[in-house]
C-alpha cells in the first residue's frame, strides 16, 4: 500500500514499502501546469504508483519524468508512463539521452544541459549531471530553484520504513544501511572517485532546502551540511585505498 506525503509545497512524496526488501521506493511528484514525476518506478509497481497519482492529479497531464539513472526502480515503468500520459517526455541527463533514452523511451527525451532550464508553471528546475554520483555514467540529480528541492535520487539511502520526512540526522541511517549493504549482494553501493567530494560541494551550494530522498527519509534542515559531510561517510565506506579490489580479489582469483 502506498503512502502520500506533501514533503515540501506542491510535492507530494508517494511511498511504497516493500517488506521483502525493507526498503521503500519514493516517488516525488510535483504538482504544477506541467506536472513533473521524479522517479517513474518499477513497472510491478507501476499500477500502486498510478492510483496514488490518481489521489493528487490526472495522470494524462503528467508532462515531465524525470530520474537520476538507468535501473528499475528509477525508469522501469517510464514507457508505462509515456503511454498513459500522451504529452509527457522523460527529462535526463545528455548521457542518458545518449545511452539508454535514445532506444529505450518510445518518445524522445528532453536532455537538461547546464544552463538551461526547465520552466513547468510556477517552478523551474536545473538538472545537474553526478556521473558515478550515486552510480551510473548517466547519473545526475534535479534541483527545483523556485523551493530549492534537490531530488537527489540514491543519495542518502536509510533502509526501514522510514517517517516522510525528518530534520533529525539521516546520516546515521544511511551510513548503516550501507554497512548492512557491505555485507550482502549490494556490496559498493557508490564508487569513491576523485570527483565525488568536488561533486557533493556543488550540490551543497545550491543551498537546498528540502533532500528528496528515493529511499528512507526525505531531509529538511541544514541540507548544504549533510550533503558536505555524506562526503565523509562515502570516503570511509568506499574511499579506502584498495577497498574495490579487496573486494573483488577473491572472485577474480577464482
Ligand atoms: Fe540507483
Ligand atoms: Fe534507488
């Protein structure tokens, strides 16, 4: 069963909790003359997702998906949305629209260089390209200027059911969900790179006020802070010298 929370004005956070996996998938649509979804979802999940959708507005109008990356839970169901919603076009990344948009959407997509922007009504947004942030060549995050919400897609993962949203510290969660992480198939989540530190700064001069988190706990509060210090919690995880290929070692020897 899905949840919907209006974590910030005109955005509603539609929630899906799968105990299988004790995680929740965040879907974050924002309400405007062109309606935007951020995170198309899973296609088994698409039928839930569009019922919530149904709460808040007609899904046909829906002009604009967007997502960080290329994977299920990000734009499974986007060609479930493109069909339903006659007008809409997927809103990615230049790399995206080169590798995975360009065959895979059945519309083209709208490709978000910096520095233009995207104008829906009331709201604008600039999509900032993160390759490898939080994975994924094509990864990048969307920033709404007008609210200044950062739709920041993996970054900040907290695995439970988590409250909405919180202005009390995700860090922790997110530091041990991934150490849960470590010790299972979902090993490295993120690739620790000489960019990412450089990356995580831009994001926090945008000075956003709302983190619109795809699992766990969307953030309200210093959201500049925590984005400057989740660089610390990657570098520990992942940031160690040798760290990737300790890690695979064993597995390429055999
Ligand atoms: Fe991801
Ligand atoms: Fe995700």
């Amino acid at each position: 069963m899905y949840k919907v929370s209006e974590i910030a004005p005109d955005v509603y956070r539609i929630s899906v909790f799968v105990k299988e996996y004790n995680l929740q998938f965040n879907h974050f649509l924002i309400r405007d003359e062109e309606p935007l979804l951020y995170h198309a979802g899973m296609r088994l999940m698409f039928p839930e997702v569009l019922a919530a959708v149904r709460e808040l507005l007609d899904p046909a109008s829906i002009r604009w998906i967007g997502f960080s990356h290329f994977e299920m839970d990000e734009c499974g169901a986007l060609n479930e949305w493109l069909q339903i919603a006659p007008q809409a076009q997927a809103v990615c990344s230049d790399i995206c629209g080169i590798i995975n948009m360009a065959d895979y959407a059945i519309r083209p997509a709208r490709l978000l260089p910096a520095p233009e922007r995207l104008q829906t009504g009331k709201y604008a947004y600039r999509l900032i390209a993160t390759p490898h942030v939080p994975h994924g060549w094509d990864a990048s995050v969307l920033f709404e200027e007008t609210n200044k919400t950062l739709l920041c897609s993996d970054l900040f993962h907290q695995n439970g059911n988590c409250a909405a949203i919180t202005d009390h510290d995700i860090l922790g969660a997110h530091r041990q969900s991934m150490l849960e992480y470590e010790k299972g198939p979902l090993l490295e989540y993120t690739p620790y790179s000489p960019n990412t530190a450089k990356l995580l700064q831009t994001l926090a001069e945008l000075q956003p006020k709302t983190l619109a988190v795809m699992h766990g706990s969307s953030f309200m509060g210093n959201c500049a802070q925590a984005l400057l210090d989740l660089d610390g919690v990657m570098k520990e995880l992942w940031g160690q010298p040798g760290y990737s290929t300790l890690k695979a070692g064993p597995q390429l020897v055999a």
